[in-house]
C-alpha cells in the first residue's frame, strides 16, 4: 500500500465529480511529473468531503459527519483507509478501525472512506496495483511554482479527455 494524500476535487467533461489523491512522496522529486490517481464519486459524496476539507459545519449533520459521531459513542477510531482494488471500473475500499474489541476492517466505497478519513485526519493508501492501472502523469511541463489556477486548469484538460471508463480492465 502507498500512502497518499487528497489533493483534491474537481469535475469532469460530463460534470462528474472527481477526487484527485497523489502518492505522498509525489513531486518531492524536483521536476518529476507526479501521478495523480483519479476516483469517480458521487455529488453528495464530493459534497460531504469538500466540507470536510473545508473545515465547515454544516447546519445539520451530513452522513459521514453521524458515521464519525457513531464512532466516538462506541469508543472505535478510523486508523486508515485503504483503496484496494479496481474491478470493471469500480473502486473498492477498505475501512480500519480500532474497538474496544479490536481490530476491524470493513468494505465501504473509497468516497465513503475518504469523506470519513477527512474528518478524522486518518491516513489514506492506494494498493500499487490501483496506482498502476489507473494512475496517470501529471503534464510533463508542469511547474512546481506554478499558480495554483494553472494546476487547476491543466488539471481540468486532463479531466475533458479522461472517461471512466478508460479505468475499465
């Protein structure tokens, strides 16, 4: 498994909501393109994990922000989040948690997981597997100083010539 980080969302060609998670060692290369690894969510998922990324509260409760209360009333914590595989296009992924009991591990939907990762601050990894299937190389003449709309904008070209289903095995 490769540690990575949220990078962040954005919206493809088809205004499909996209997380954007790099490998934590990513662009620490110098010029080094990075590799992004792109995972297609849901709007109410994106929604929930731009919130939390975000810091705001929400005037009621969204379901991730129950699934975080749920677990501090049982006394359990979200070690990490882990996206293990990619089957005809759909991510799976696993939750950790430490009980009273132990540990669990439980399937969830990566956008599940990373929303609940994002309120706890708990680590996120993609199996390198994943990586090599679906991740893909920053533009080779992207500039570390570059201005944060740039990225963005380079990364929205990527995002109107990417489909899902060229994730598809």
């Amino acid at each position: 498994m490769v540690p990575v980080r949220l990078l962040g969302l954005a919206v493809d060609a088809g205004m499909q909501p996209v997380v954007l998670l790099t490998p934590l060692d990513a662009g620490d290369a110098g010029d080094a393109p990075r590799t992004l690894v792109p995972i297609w969510v849901g709007s109410q998922e994106a929604a929930s994990i731009s919130v939390a990324v975000s810091g705001e509260q929400p005037a009621r409760p969204l379901s991730h922000d129950l699934m975080q209360r749920l677990l501090v009333a049982v006394e359990a914590s979200v070690d990490r989040v882990d996206v293990t595989r990619i089957e005809h296009g759909t991510f799976y992924a696993e939750l950790s948690l430490t009980t009273k009991d132990g540990r669990v591990r439980i399937d969830c939907r990566p956008s599940d997981g990373i929303a609940l990762a994002a309120r706890v601050g708990a680590p996120l990894f993609v199996a390198e597997a994943v990586i090599a299937k679906t991740g893909v190389l920053e533009g080779d003449d992207a500039d570390d100083g570059a201005d944060p709309e740039e990225k963005v904008e380079e990364f929205r070209r990527f995002l109107d010539d990417v489909d899902p289903e060229d994730f598809q095995g």
